[in-house]
C-alpha cells in the first residue's frame, strides 16, 4: 500500500529546529497508532552537517533521509524529496516550522475536491514548541483561495501546502527567489489545479528576528532584498495581466513600493518587521474592494512606520 500522505522536509545545519518540526509531523492524527494510513517523511539535508541521530530519535516510522553533499538551495532540496517520495499527495514542512496535529488529516479531506490546498498558518515571532498552542502568533495570511489576488504576491506560506504528487509539481531551481510562489503561479495559472484552503489555522509559520540590528551585515540584507526587488517583477512578466487591469495597477503599486523599500536599506535605514505581511494586507484590501487602490501607495508607506 503506497503512502497516503510524503512529507518533504528540506534542511541545512538546523538539528534543534528539525528535531521540532519533525516531532510535530509524528504527533499527527494521521500518524496516530492505529491509524489506516501512511504518512511518509522524506528529509533532505542539504549540504548540512549529518542529521542521522536527529531523524532516528524522531519517532516517526517511514523516513526517507537523502545526504547531499553540497548545497542546492530550497528549490532544489525540496526536489529531491519530492522525487523520492512514494505518497499519494505531497505535503511540504520547512524545517523551522511547525504543524499543529490535525493538519495533514484536514488537508487530506480538502484534497477530494481540489488538486492543492493550504490551511491558514499562524505567524509566531517566538519559537513555538511542539505542543503548544500559538495562542501569541498573528493571522496575516487568513483569506479564502482567489486566484487574482494570487497574481498579485504570494499569501501561501510553503509549509501550509498540501498537493497531489504529480510531475507538474516542481520547483523552478533556474530562479534565486520566490520559487514557492512561481510553483503555485505556474501550477494554477499555468495547469489549470484547482486550489482551495481548509480555512483551518494548522500551521505555525515562524518569522522570528534572528539577529540585532547592531550585528546584521548590511551589505547582506541590501543584496537580499535586491533579490527580491528584481525577482519580483520577473515573475510577473512570467504571467502577465490587462494593461491597465485592476490586478496590474496593484502589481504597479507594489513594485513602486518594493523600490522605496530597497532605496531605505541602501541608506542604512532598517525595515520593519513584517513589512510583507501588512503589504499583503493593503494590497489585499484593495483587491477585495475594501479600499479605494488610490489609497494603496499611501497605506504602503505608511507601513514603513
């Protein structure tokens, strides 16, 4: 009997964080003793030093481990995973995030009606432990699957993702950013996947400031959100909208407001945290007819605090 569910969890140099995320997919309901079904974890460690005790003291009882000896980044990582993987859909764990138990097993009873669905997640500033109960983390990413809004950024973390395993679902190892966002582009806009979200908050999607602003390299971030700036409107040109349509003068928006962004940093100024989240939040707002998208440019900079 094949899996029902393959769990591809990409990783490098993170044990204590593994050992967590992996501790949430074996406290499953799926994974409960007894259960009918299989889940499947498929780790790979990529280019990081050996995770073996970490995935043996688990407690999980299908785990595929694929040693890389070097590094290729998230797209291709989780490829290798999913290559590997056996099970009927596909889920998706980024290894310092974390599942709440009822997640895959209401993932599942989505999937009879759709190709791809994402739960809501709650975004957590703190590491939250297995077990426990987010109730501190903010619900940024909260809304109901709309496939226009999907043309405009990305509001589907990774680790929420649970899909059907078939060979259009890759990632694009050719661009350096947003590949999560690309796949979901290319699988919706591109192959026609009907998605939909449980509506049900079963992910713990950590954002946690990692540094102090006094010991971050500068010069790291500003090539970081460089990235990100041109990646941006790479993917756009990628699925191109009306000229003029409501979508493309809120894309227009957002890349207006991604320049400013890059132009703070170069100054040496710092950004907010959770800048994206409550950009998402206007440009959602907008989309949705709740603001007037003349407001949009203001309502960003405002953001910036």
């Amino acid at each position: 009997m094949e899996p029902l569910v393959s769990v591809i969890v990409p990783t490098k140099d993170r044990q204590d964080r593994l050992a967590a995320a992996l501790e949430s997919v074996a406290a499953q309901t799926l994974c409960d003793p007894g259960s009918p079904h299989r889940v499947e974890v498929v780790v790979v460690n990529d280019g990081g030093a050996s995770v073996e005790d970490v995935v043996e003291n688990a407690g999980l009882d299908e785990v595929k481990l694929i040693e890389s000896p070097t590094s290729h980044g998230h797209a291709g990582a989780r490829n290798s995973g999913i290559e590997a993987a056996d099970g009927r859909y596909l889920a998706f764990l980024d290894d310092d995030d974390l599942y709440l138990p009822g997640h895959l097993e209401s993932a599942v009873a989505a999937l009879r009606e759709a190709d791809l669905v994402y739960a809501y997640c709650r975004t957590s500033v703190r590491r939250v432990e297995p077990g426990e109960e987010p109730l501190h983390a903010k619900a940024f990413f909260d809304v109901e699957f709309d496939a226009g809004l999907l043309l405009v950024g990305n509001y589907i973390p990774t680790s929420t993702i649970v899909c059907r395993n078939d060979p259009a679902a890759r990632f694009d190892p050719s661009i350096p950013v947003l590949v999560d966002w690309e796949l979901l582009l290319r699988l919706v806009h591109g192959h026609g996947w009907r998605a939909a979200t449980t509506a049900r908050p079963t992910v713990v999607y950590h954002r946690v400031p990692e540094q102090n602003s006094d010991t971050v390299d500068a010069t790291r971030i500003v090539a970081g959100h460089d990235k990100y700036r041109k990646g941006y409107p790479a993917l756009l040109d990628r699925w191109p909208v009306p000229e003029g349509s409501p979508i493309e003068v809120l894309r227009k928006h957002m890349t207006d407001f991604n320049d400013i962004c890059h132009e703070r940093l170069v100054r040496g100024e710092e950004l907010p945290h959770f800048l994206y989240e409550q950009a998402f939040q206007v440009l959602h707002a907008a989309h949705a007819g709740r603001i007037d998208p003349a407001e949009v440019p203001a309502r960003l900079i405002a953001a910036l605090g």
